[in-house]
C-alpha cells in the first residue's frame, strides 16, 4: 500500500453506485481521489496548520520526520507525539543535543504508545524515552528529534473504506446540481431549496468518528 493511497477501487465503488459501463469512469476515478482526501483531512488533527495528518497509507520506505520533545509529568519521561505508527521496520530515533541541527545521538531505549494499539488495530501516536535510557532529549530546542520510519497505516480499515464510498459518491453525484441546488419547490421536488454543503458526509463522519479520528492531545 502507497502513501495517499485512494481507499477504495472503482469497482468497488461502481458495484456501491450499481453502474454497469465505463463511460464515467475518469469522473469516478477523481470523484475516489477527492473523497479519500476528504477522508485525511476529517480524520487528521490540525489547527491553523499545524498538527497531526491522519492518513490510512503507508510509506514505501522509511522518511524522517522532525519533532519536538515534551516533559510529560504523569509518566515523569520526555515523550515524543509523532505521526501515526504501525510498523517497527526501520525506524530509528536520534536526537539533536546542542542545537546544530546535527542528530548525532541515537536513541533505543523508548516504548511505543499506546502500548495496546497493535491488539487494537491502530496506530502508534507517542514515543515515550525510558528514564533508563543513557540520553535524554532537551526540550529547549526545536525539532530536536529525528524519528526515521515508514509511517502511515499497514492496512484500511473497513470504516474508513465504507466512508470513502459514501464520500465519493456524494462528490461523484455533485454533478447533477453544477449550482449546488438539491431541489427547489418551484421545480416540483416538493422540497425546500438547500445548498449542498461542502464538507464531509454526515454518515461518513460518524464512521470516521468511531475510533478513527485523531484529537487533539489534552495536556
């Protein structure tokens, strides 16, 4: 599986819209894209750009992302709240100790949390350093940890795939009311006219927000 991977295929979703040719079938490939992006930007944790992006790809080989080591009192350790986490496999950890934005210490001697997120089926979201271990990040600085690993999810969740679906589909039908309008009484729809909203689909959402969702860290 790819990073920024679409969630579904189009067969998949052709057999969900019970269409039967191929004559949408580019409109329905980037109605897939934008739905499984949709999809990333509900589920990811981000304020004013700043933040954790939730996605359900993966890496294709290890990269270096940079973080910033926090005290957290409650363990009495310096922790790390990194990108999601699912796999071991080449992840390394060094620190910056004077600022030079050389990381020329590696550490080993850290825990993974949650520590039940592999018999749960998520992710890793926090990398906690041992008081044991023989270095210890400085808080002081910025970035001052390097954390190398193929990040990202193993596998789709269901949720997120029957999500995609709905999403795309909800796009893909966008185009059926090119000004936004869903029905109009003078139309004969025997509706209200409403605007199609531009966010998330309400039952997409509450399939997101069942344990897929990533929230903000309470301090």
């Amino acid at each position: 599986m790819s990073w920024e991977p679409d969630y579904i295929t189009q067969d998949e979703f052709k057999a969900f819209a019970r269409i039967s040719d191929d004559l949408d079938n580019i409109h329905i490939d980037r109605a897939i894209t934008s739905g499984s992006r949709s999809i990333d930007k509900y589920a990811s944790c981000r304020k004013n750009g700043l933040g954790f992006r939730r996605q359900f790809g993966l890496c294709a080989a290890p990269e270096p992302h940079f973080y910033t080591a926090r005290w957290d009192a409650q363990q009495a350790k310096y922790v790390v709240e990194i990108d999601d986490l699912m796999t071991e496999i080449g992840l390394v950890v060094e620190f910056d100790m004077d600022n030079d934005d050389t990381y020329e210490t590696t550490c080993t001697d850290f825990v993974l949390r949650p520590r039940d997120a592999v018999s749960r089926a998520l992710p890793y979201t926090q990398i906690a350093i041992n008081n044991t271990s023989a270095v210890q990040p400085s808080t002081s600085f910025v970035d001052n940890v390097k954390i190398t690993a193929r990040w990202g999810w193993t596998t789709v969740p269901v949720a997120i795939q029957q999500a995609t679906l709905l999403q795309s589909h909800r796009i893909f039908k966008r185009r059926q009311s090119p000004l936004g309008v869903q029905g109009s009484n003078s139309a004969g729809s025997g509706s209200s006219e409403t605007m199609v909203e531009n966010d998330l689909d309400p039952d997409a959402m509450r399939l997101v927000d069942t344990r897929y969702r990533r929230l903000a860290r309470t301090p």
